[in-house]
C-alpha cells in the first residue's frame, strides 16, 4: 500500500482483514441500534404532533400524516421535521395569561435538529471520503471523519432525548392544567 506521502507502508494482510471485519462489525451494531430507535422516535413524533395538533388545530400547517411522511423524502426531511416540530412546541406551550408577554424558547427545538442535520450531513461527506480514499492517510483521515460524524449522532440523539422529555412535559401540563400560563404573583413593597 503506498502512503501519502509517496512510501510505502507494511503492514499482515491478516491485520488489515481484523481491521476491517471490526470496522464492519461496528458498522452493523450501530444499525442494529440505530434503525429502532429511529423508528421509535418518528411513532413518538406522529402520536406527539396528534396530540398537540388536538391543542391547538390552528397551530399546523400540514396533517398529522406529515409527521412520518415527512421523514421519508429525500431535501425535505432535512427541514419539514423541524417545521412540524416549532409547530408542535408552539401548540404545547401555555398561551399567557393575561397582560403578560411571553414567548416559548425553542433552543432545545433548534439544538436537536441544528446537530441532526450535520450530523447527517457530516456523515455523508465522511462517507464520500471513505468511499474515494485511495491511500492509507486518506483512509485513516475518513475513518476520524466518520467517527466524530458518530460522537455528533450521539451529541443530537442525546438532544433529541432532551428535546422529547421537554415537549412531552410540556403537553401534559398544558393538557392538565389547561391552555395559560399561571400568573407570576409579583411582589408589592409596603
């Protein structure tokens, strides 16, 4: 194998099959996680955007439908979900009582999806990198690259959690205790 910078390296075949085979393994570990937790997560996103769509009818743009389906094609996956998601976090956020301004902070919204979309994003060029690498520092630089593409996958699944503890909490307490905000009680000095 000829290295970048134009000698050559040495190394067992037997070595490079073990290297592979562990690349490939970790490969199919990672789907078999990946694929039911995504497959969770949109079954959560449909029955969460049902939900809220039963608070707030008028908050949506698209059916409930659109929840999953939005998921499935190809450029508008990587921004229907997060409109579908501002629409769901606008729907479970207490509306304020009276005279006061508020307005819902959608951080944890914009963080989740911020990091899932490079994520997938970043992957995708580190598997085009992988895929057109033909010496042994543009393989082992690919392999860096998809491995911090997988600390940035579980970087915005951890958001992801976040984000879902914080949106289901917030639909039921509006769910519970209804459409407003409770008023601050303000302090009067005597």
């Amino acid at each position: 194998m000829i290295d970048a910078d134009g000698g050559f390296v040495a190394a067992p075949q037997q070595e490079l099959d073990a290297a592979a085979s562990l690349y490939e393994t970790a490969g199919r570990y990672q789907v078999t996680v990946y694929l039911p937790a995504a497959i969770i997560f949109v079954i959560w996103f449909f029955r969460m955007r049902r939900n809220t769509g039963l608070m707030a009818p008028d908050q949506f743009r698209n059916g409930p439908g659109w929840a999953i389906g939005a998921w499935l094609i190809p450029l508008v996956n990587l921004w229907m979900p997060y409109r579908i998601a501002l629409d769901m976090w606008g729907a479970a956020t207490p509306l304020p009582a009276e005279g006061e301004r508020y307005r819902a902070r959608t951080w944890p919204v914009n963080l989740w999806w911020g990091l899932f979309v490079f994520s997938v994003l970043f992957n995708r060029y580190a598997g085009t990198k992988y895929k057109n690498a033909e010496t042994l520092t543009e393989i082992k630089n690919a392999v860096v690259q998809y491995m911090a593409a997988d600390v940035l996958h579980i970087v915005a699944a951890a958001a992801a959690v976040h984000f879902t503890v914080r949106l289901t909490a917030m639909q039921r307490l509006k769910a519970t205790e209804g459409p407003f905000r409770p008023a601050v009680a303000k302090e009067t000095s005597a």
